[in-house]
C-alpha cells in the first residue's frame, strides 16, 4: 500500500514536470510568435521612412581617359667641339713665292749685302689653313754678286733667305732660292772694260808706222788700232745681273716653318 502510493506520488509529479514545461514553452513561443509579428509589421515603416530621408545617390561623371603621353627623344649627346691647334706648319718642299722689295744688281751689290722681300700669296698646309699670308716681310743676304766677263757668259747673283715675319712675329726659315727671275743687262764701255784691251791701239800704231813708214801711215794705223780696241772692248765688256724690283722669288722649304695661330 505504501508502495503503491510512492508510485502514484511520483507519477504525479512527473506529469506536474511535464506540464509546467510544456506551459513554459507554450508561452516562450507564444512571445516569439508575438514578437516577430510586431517586427514584421513595423519594419515596412521604418525601412520606407528610411527609404525617404536617405537621398539617392548623385551619378559621378564619367572621368576621362588618361591621356597617353607620347615618349619623348633621348637628348643627343654633345657634339664635341674639335680641337683648335695653336700652331700651324708649312711642310718640307713647300714653295713660297716672293716679290723683291727692291731692284739688285751685280753691279753694285756685293756678297754680304741684305736684301728683303715680300710674300707674293698665301702659303697654306695641308689642311688648308694659312700658315704665311700675302705681305709678310722676308730679310735675306746676298751670297754673291759677280757680273758677267762678257756677254757670251753668264754672272752670278746668289741669295740667301734668313728670316720672315709672320703676323707680327720673325720665325728663322731654312729653304733654298729655287729661282729667281734675273736679266742680264749691259754697261757700255767703261774704262774697266776699255782697260782689258788697252794695248790695241797703241799696237795699231806700231803696225801702221812699220807698213807705211811715216807719220801718216803711223795715225792711221793708230786709227785703225784705236777702232779694234773698241770693238774688242765692246765685245769683252760686263755685263750685269739684275734682280728687278717686284721680280719673283721661289723658295723651297728645306725643313718645316711653324708659326704661331692666331685665334
């Protein structure tokens, strides 16, 4: 009997458990039934009236394509400027021509005289630069002056050639007189020349004496040796040699002249 009743005691209070559990949970789903209707029928409202005081966002113009920059050339370098020389060289066998400053002749001058000149046109080197202008100033030396015995021979008028003056400045030359335009150019008879043949008509004057024996046979043999005379000492007579003033001069460089640049 006791047993029984703990029995019945005990059913009944499980089947009490299960039914406040199950009043429990009846009324936490009928809060949550109640609570998502609430939500479902507030949120169109609230979600319009958002809708409105939100403002639509503003379309952003388009932005333009980047421009495409064109490469730009590479800077040449610098050209570099060439190299000016400070002198400039006439080379060995280079011709100058000169123009005689004044009038020589072998009848004056003597060896050891000086003598100058001027350049008769520009002298240039290879590359084309000027190395001696037209006008510059040559001082030379008379080597030797000798006039010719006769007029089948030939005198001497050699000339040397020290020294010329460029752009200011004396630079010593080594070259040789190549040529020279010289004439030859008589005297007349002089004394010198009558000298050489003297005795012709002292010698005329004998032979006339001895052929026509007399005084008259001895004038015209005077005469006619007189008349030899000057005829041999025409034909024996000097001659000279004659450098006009402003005749023409070769020079030929025997080494190289180098002269000072002007910038």
């Amino acid at each position: 009997m006791n047993t029984l009743q703990k029995h019945c005691s005990h059913l009944i209070a499980v089947l009490a458990a299960v039914a406040l559990a199950a009043c429990v949970k009846s009324d936490q789903a009928n809060q949550t039934a109640d609570s998502t209707a609430r939500n479902l029928t507030l949120a169109p409202t609230e979600s319009t009236a958002a809708m409105r005081d939100v403002p639509a966002p503003a379309t952003e113009p388009a932005k333009p394509a980047p421009e495409k920059k064109t490469p730009q050339p590479k800077p040449k370098p610098p050209v570099p400027k060439p190299v000016v020389p400070t002198t400039l060289t006439a080379a060995v066998g280079t011709r100058v021509p000169l123009a005689a400053s004044e009038s020589i002749s072998t009848r004056q001058a003597k060896a050891g005289d000086t003598f100058t000149a001027t350049v008769a046109q520009d002298v240039k080197d290879a590359a084309g630069h000027v190395v001696i202008p037209a006008g510059s100033a040559v001082q030379g030396t008379i080597v030797a002056a000798e006039p010719a015995p006769n007029p089948s021979s030939s005198g001497r008028l050699e000339l040397a050639v020290q020294t010329v003056s460029v752009r200011g400045a004396s630079y010593t030359v080594d070259a040789t007189v190549e040529s020279k335009d010289t004439v030859m150019q008589g005297r007349g008879v002089t004394k010198a020349d009558a000298a050489k043949v003297g005795g012709g008509a002292v010698a005329g004057a004998l032979v006339g004496k001895l052929l026509g024996k007399n005084t008259k046979g001895a004038l015209i043999g005077g005469a006619v040796g007189a008349a030899a005379g000057a005829a041999a000492a025409r034909a024996s007579r000097d001659i000279d040699v004659v450098l006009p003033k402003g005749a023409a001069i070769t020079l030929k460089l025997n080494k190289p002249l180098t002269v000072k640049r002007v910038a």
